[in-house]
C-alpha cells in the first residue's frame, strides 16, 4: 500500500478544509464573541450568562456564539479591552470613562478602543460590617479591618473616594485587605474583618449568605458628606438599600451607587453591537429574570449614566429605537 507523500499531505488537508467550509459556510461566518464579566458571586457573570442565552436563541441564523466569562473586576475589564483580549466587557460606569480620559494612577494611557454598549443597572456601594464592630458610618472606620475589594477593582476606587469624603485613607484603616467578594465574606463570617465594602446589586447573594451566619448591619453613607462626594464625583447617584432585603436589617440604609455598563472594543463588527443589542432588548423577560437587579432593566434606562462615546453599533441601535436621536 502507498503512502502519501509528505510534500503533498498539507495541500490535501487545506483542499479537504476548504470543501467542508464551502459545503457548510456557517462553519465559515460563525464569530464567537467574549463578554468579560466579574467574579461568580456577583451579578456580572449571571448578566453575561443572560446575554449569552439571549444570543444563542436569537442569533443562531447569524452564527454568533456569545461566550460568557468570569474575569477580575472593572479596571482589570478595561484593560482587557484595551489589549484586545476580549469583545465586551461589563463594568461600572465611573471606571469607563476614567479608562476612557486615562485616569493617572489608574491607567498607563487613555483606553480609547473603550466604547459604550448600553447602560445596564445601578450598583450599591454596601458597607457590610460585624455588628460587634460597632461601626455606624464611615467615619468608624479608622482603625478597623476592611476589606477594600480586588486588586483593580472598581470597588477599590469607591472605598478612596467615600474615605476621602469623610477625611480618611485607607492608611487610616487597621487593615486594607484587597480581597474579592467570596473571600471578604469568608473573613467577616470567622472575624478577621470588621467590615467590607461590595459595590454589586443589592441583594447580592455573597451579601445575604454573610448575615445568614454573622450579625451584621450595612453601614449608613448619608449627610453633608455624600454631598461633597457627589459634587466631586458626579457619577454617584444617592440611593438606599431597602429595609429587608438583608437579615437584621430591618429599616432603608442611605447609601449612594454608579452605573454598572456594557462596553464593547472599538474595532468589533457594528454589525455585532447592533444584533446583540437588539436581541437583548427584543427579549427583556430573558434577562429580567436571570437575577432581580436586572428587572428594571428597559430601553428608556439604557444610557443613563453613560459617560464615554458610544460604539457605531449601538448608535445605531439606539437611534433606531429613538432613544437618542
């Protein structure tokens, strides 16, 4: 029996190659595209797995395949935009455009490739802190253990910037422990933390679990300070956790929250933006019910709080649906 030759093995394998893509040229047009979205604990990776079921149902004809996947938190999403390395990205609207203008300490340069996608749902900075700690405002919390969140963490940049409303640093802190959600709850359940800022949905999961098995209490941000905040930092909005939402917590917390966002890298296909943003918002139910942050979710929301340009596809979408004109 004779062997191919290996001179003529490769150009067999590229005629095979191409006689499967032309018989079945869906093989050939499918693009998969990445949404980078946050720990497993909070509402980020549940939204990227909602928009990642509303395109396979949609968008099968088109032969986008829509991949969801868990990464660090809002700078290091940016980032990863800037380096290619994802499609979309979610993360909080204050982090955007400080990615966007190339905030100094921050960012190394302006991430220009950083381009809106669509506004998504408010985010409560929560303070959640042991109620032996006895901490009743910002103010207590010069000389605690805090966990502070992530490096690279939009959380990190809320802490600062609540601290410094109230005249304090984290240096001000026993402790500044930068840890992600899962692990800041695992220390305040076995008391290495006093308290934990989490700048997610309220009702977080991670949240509810922590006063399940520890007494805690979310901690007041209200008062002339938040005005100061707000006034320095006008992508904070004064919100309020609702009574109930968290056991021992019986009453509304004052606190203050940014935008949670989707944006998407400047040199991806409009045609992509627009499909996907169209399925998403053809199909709110689908998102609506993948977790209860996300039921307020609507066209008339879907730029609130957008602080950076916006992608050509979603202009397009949004212009469309005459949201902007």
């Amino acid at each position: 029996m004779k062997t191919v030759n290996k001179y003529w093995l490769p150009l067999i394998l590229a005629v095979i190659l191409g006689v499967t893509l032309v018989a079945n040229p869906a093989v050939a047009a499918r693009r998969f595209v990445s949404i980078a979205s946050g720990w497993v604990t909070g509402a980020y990776f549940p939204m990227a797995g909602a928009i990642s079921r509303v395109a396979y149902k949609h968008l099968q004809d088109q032969n986008i395949k829509v991949t969801a996947e868990s990464s660090g938190a809002s700078v290091a999403n940016a980032k990863l935009i800037g380096a290619g390395d994802t499609d979309f990205a979610i993360l909080q609207n204050d982090i955007a455009s400080y990615a966007y203008h190339g905030k100094a300490g921050m960012f190394d340069a302006p991430i220009t490739k950083l381009l809106g996608a669509c506004t998504l749902f408010p985010e409560h900075v929560q303070i959640l802190a042991r109620k032996d700690a006895n901490i009743k405002s910002p103010a207590d919390l010069k000389g605690k253990k805090v966990a502070i969140g992530p490096v690279g963490s939009g959380t990190t940049e809320n802490v600062i910037q609540i601290l410094e409303a109230w005249g304090l640093t984290t240096a001000d802190l026993d402790k500044a422990e930068q840890l992600d959600a899962s692990q800041a709850a695992d220390y305040i359940k076995d008391g290495r933390l006093d308290a934990a800022f989490f700048t997610v949905a309220v009702g977080a999961a991670v949240i509810m679990d922590t006063c399940l098995i520890v007494d805690c209490n979310i901690v007041p941000v209200e008062g002339p300070n938040v005005d100061k905040l707000v006034a320095k930092y006008p992508f904070y909005a004064k919100q309020k956790v609702a009574g109930g939402t968290y056991k021992g917590n019986d009453g509304d917390v004052a606190t203050v929250s940014v935008m949670a966002m989707m944006a998407a890298r400047a040199d991806l296909e409009d045609d992509i933006v627009y499909a996907i943003l169209n399925a998403m918002y053809s199909d709110l139910p689908q998102l609506q019910g993948a977790h209860d942050k996300f039921k307020d979710l609507s066209l008339e929301t879907a730029l609130v709080g957008m602080g950076i340009p916006l992608h050509p596809g979603a202009e397009k979408f949004f212009k469309e649906k005459g949201v902007i004109k």
